[in-house]
C-alpha cells in the first residue's frame, strides 16, 4: 500500500467530523429541508452521521478496487437515497449539495498536502483526483438512479390508486353495484374504466352493475363505444348493466351525435333504480 495514499486516507476519516461541520456551514436555510441549516436537531444528526459516514467512503475508496468502492457505495446511496424522498427533498437540492461536498473534500485534501511531511507530487494529486473523482461521480449516479427508482415507483403506485378511485365499483347489495362516473372520460381514462370495472364486477360476484353518469358532463362518440364496450364484456360475464343519470344536455348530445341507447336498460335516476330494486 502506498504510504502517502494511507496517510491520506487517515487524514480524511480523522477529520470527518470536522469535514461536515464545515460542510454544514455552507447551508442555507430552506424551511423543510433535511439540509437546512435550522432542521431540526434529531434531523441535524442524522444527517451529520450520514455525510461524516459518507467521507470516510469516500476515503476509503482511495485503497480499493472499483468494484469493492461501487459495492460499498451502492449499499450507502440506497439508503440514504430512500431517507432524501421521505424528507421530501428535491434532487436539485441533493445536486447542489453535491457540488459542495466535492468542494470542502478537495479543501482537506489541500490541507494534508500542507501539513504532511511527506513528499507529495502533482502525480500522487492527480491520481486522487483520478480516484476520488470517479468516486464522486458514481455517488451521484446511483443515487439520482435509486432516487428516481422510488420516485416512480410511488407514482406508479398512486396512478394505480388514483386508477382504481376513478372507477370506484360500489358494493350496494350481495348482488347489486354501483359504478358512480364523474368529470370528463378520455381515451386513456376508459381504457382504465374497461379493465378496472370488470376486475372489480368479477371480484365482487355482482349480477347487476348501476352505471351512473350524473357526473360526465360530455359524452361523445369515443365515450359511448367504450359504454357499449364495458356493457357489452360484462355481459359475457353474466353481469346486467343499468345506465341512470343521463343529463339532458348529455341526451340531447347523444341524439346529435347519432348514439343510440334504445337497445340500453336506462333509468331516469340513481334514487328510482335503487327504490325499484328494492320493491323487488
């Protein structure tokens, strides 16, 4: 092992504490964020452990190999990758902090070379900027790569959910649901509609589904078809589908327009299908 890469590696783990005091000294004050100079003190120290933690892993890159640095630097940006999204901190703000922790790293290299007694050259610096660098570097990319993966994986999961309350199956009896349908019904929405409302017909052993259209405003012929469509495969399923709540201006569109609900079981209202069911 190098001498002079051992006594610098030992340098930086001995100073990591003061590494991040200084490190810290360089934030600003940004209500919320996990980086801001006011967070709160059980934030502060964490935060303090994670960057002091992260120096040394930096440090201790400078005696491995690449693939032992990117083993070890892996483990680290998951987790803290995963504490930055619940925090809710931006990545422009990671990105900026980034930048500052090259910065002082490079500062307490700089003040090794002047303390030491060792006879440093520009060669022994430019191959730990080599090193050090590339370290940095592959910091940044798995954690924009681990943080951009959770991010998206919580959006996917809150579009499935936002799926799923947009074509809500309402269970009224053992045998009897409601598909209440509110706001404006695109192509991408009525797919969702199509495979979400069969799902939910199915697992919840109806024979009769109420679709109520109160809440659409506008129906057009891509709307209708896709109603037609769902009618048609729930249906197959054994499944009856009653219209209610047709709006007149939504009426007097469909007769415009050519759509023809005569061959569809249509009621005026929610309240007088439900009061005719119940009669039965």
């Amino acid at each position: 092992m190098d001498q002079k890469t051992e006594a610098l590696y030992q340098f930086l783990v001995d100073h990591a504490a003061n590494f991040t005091e200084d490190w810290l000294k360089r934030q600003k004050i940004k209500t919320g964020s996990d980086y801001s100079a006011d967070a709160p003190s059980d934030v502060m120290k964490k935060v303090k452990e994670q960057n002091s933690n992260y120096v040394r892993l930096v440090a201790k890159s400078l005696l491995q190999t690449e693939d032992e640095m990117k083993g070890t630097i892996s483990a680290w940006t998951s987790q803290t990758a995963a504490d930055r999204i619940k925090s809710k901190t931006e990545l422009t703000e990671v990105a900026w902090n980034s930048g500052v922790f090259r910065r002082v790293y490079w500062e307490y290299i700089q003040k090794f070379v002047k303390q030491t007694d060792l006879a440093i050259t520009l060669d022994d610096v430019f191959t730990w900027e080599k090193k050090l660098n590339y370290t940095l570097d592959y910091v940044f990319e798995t954690f924009i790569i681990v943080f951009m993966d959770i991010l998206m994986g919580r959006l996917a999961s809150q579009a499935s959910l936002i799926k799923e309350l947009s074509a809500p199956v309402i269970t009224l009896t053992k045998e009897i649901g409601l598909l209440p349908l509110i706001g404006e019904i695109d192509t991408t929405r009525a797919k969702n509609l199509m495979e979400s409302t069969l799902t939910q017909s199915i697992e919840a052993r109806i024979n009769t589904l109420i679709l109520d259209l109160s809440g659409v405003v506008m129906v057009d012929t891509m709307v209708a078809h896709q109603i037609f469509k769902l009618m048609d495969a729930l249906k197959l399923l054994g499944v009856q589908t009653i219209v209610t709540g047709i709006r007149p201006e939504v009426a007097q569109t469909s007769v415009q327009l050519g759509i023809d609900f005569a061959n569809i079981k249509t009621e005026g209202n929610l309240q007088s299908v439900i009061k005719k069911m119940i009669q039965r």
